[in-house]
C-alpha cells in the first residue's frame, strides 16, 4: 500500500471508523506477535550459541589432535631423519 492510503486509513479510523479500527487492531497484534517471537528466537538462539560454541570449538580441536595423531600412525618415521638412526 502507498504511504497516501495508509494515512488515508489512520485518518478514518480516528474518526471512528469501525472497521477500520479492528482491522488496524488485528494488524497491531499481528505485528506485536512478530515481534515477540523473534524476540523469543533471538533468546533461543544466543543461549544455544553460547552453550554449543565451547562445545563446537572443542570438536574442532578433537579433531585436529586426531588427524595429526592418523598422520604419525601412517608415518612412524615422521619428526626424525632416518639416517639419524643409522650406525
């Protein structure tokens, strides 16, 4: 709607306008609605932010300790030169 007709709206429904007081009311409470719910997904959402990204970044270095730890099974002789063990 243009900016013309929802003035036009307000106007009437000021002057008493029934119809388009409830209408203006359902709009109202259906805006309030959305606001409250994504405030509730906002709270959702940091709190799981917070509690899972310590998890998350553990993983990460999990994982990371675990792919080095393939690499030296795979590679015994990795971190030291073989002819130092020569006599």
């Amino acid at each position: 709607m243009t900016s013309e007709k929802w003035l036009d709206i307000f106007k009437k429904a000021m002057e008493g306008d029934m119809h388009l007081q409830s209408m203006l009311a359902r709009y109202s409470h259906l805006i309030d609605t959305r606001r409250e719910k994504e405030y509730m997904r906002t709270l959702v959402y940091n709190n799981m932010a917070h509690r899972l990204l310590p998890l998350f970044l553990n993983l990460i270095q999990y994982g990371k300790s675990m792919a080095a730890q393939t690499v030296q099974l795979h590679n015994p002789n990795m971190g030291f030169d073989v002819a130092d063990t020569l006599p």
